[in-house]
C-alpha cells in the first residue's frame, strides 16, 4: 500500500503547482479600424491598475488536503498515524488554499489614443517605464516605449 500512495501524492503535488499560473497576464483588443497592431504609434491616455480580488474555488484546498493526508498517513503508526493524517490534511488544505489565492489575475489596463484618430486598449502585467503621454509602438500587444 505505502508503495502506491507515495507516487500518487507525487502525482497529486505536481497537479497542485500546475494549478499556480505565473505566466504574465496579457491581452490586447483589435484596433477599432481594423488596421494591425505590429508597428503601430500612438500616445497613451491613461493606464489603470485592474485587480481582480476574487474568492478562492475551493479546488486549492481540497487537493491540497488529499495530498496532505495521503502525505500524513505515511508517517508513524496507530494513533501517531491517524494524527499525521489529520494534520497533513488541514495543512494541505492550508498551502493549496494558499497556492490558489496567489494566482495573479491583476494588469494593467493602457488606453492609446493612436496616430490615426482612433483609440486601443493594452493589458499588461506591468509597465516598466510607461507613463501617461508617452509616445509608444505596438508589438505583440505590449506597448513599448518609443
């Protein structure tokens, strides 16, 4: 039986991190006139923090407490077993609650007014040196600086 569980707790852990999404949040409109968006220039208007303070599913807890407990009941025998199991459990719950609540959905949102009269809107993780009428370019829809 030990030899089972402990590859899928592994198993569980690693479905657990992949859950956590680190990758950069971005996402860009197409232009109203329907031009591309490579090697575009305009000036930006204003550029707002969005974040997204939404309540945890639960998933986070839920696999993090199985794991914790299939983790936990590998350690000591009898009552000291059953402890463990407890434990491991509620401090899974704890850490994948955790892991869940630390994805980050909050950007940057960037209105551009663009040479051409019309106006575009960037979402970006983070601006680096962006600041409001700066004259910037359009790639892979991220602003840059000019």
């Amino acid at each position: 039986m030990k030899r089972t569980t402990l590859p899928l707790a592994l198993i569980c852990i690693a479905s657990l991190t992949a859950c956590a999404n680190n990758a950069p949040y971005q996402t860009s409109r197409p232009y109203e006139n329907g031009q591309t968006q490579y090697g575009a220039h305009g000036t930006i208007e204003s550029i707002n923090w969005v974040g997204n303070d939404r309540p945890s599913s639960g998933a986070g807890a839920v696999v993090g407490g199985i794991v914790g407990a299939i983790v936990g009941n590998q350690v000591g025998g009898g009552t000291g077993r059953a402890v463990a199991t407890v434990a491991g459990g509620i401090g899974g719950a704890v850490i994948g609650n955790n892991l869940e609540k630390n994805r980050s959905d909050n950007f940057y949102q960037i209105r551009i007014r663009m040479d051409d009269g019309g106006h575009h809107v960037v979402h970006q993780d983070d601006i680096g040196n962006l600041r409001t009428g700066d004259r910037i370019r359009i790639a892979n829809g991220r602003a840059y600086l000019l």
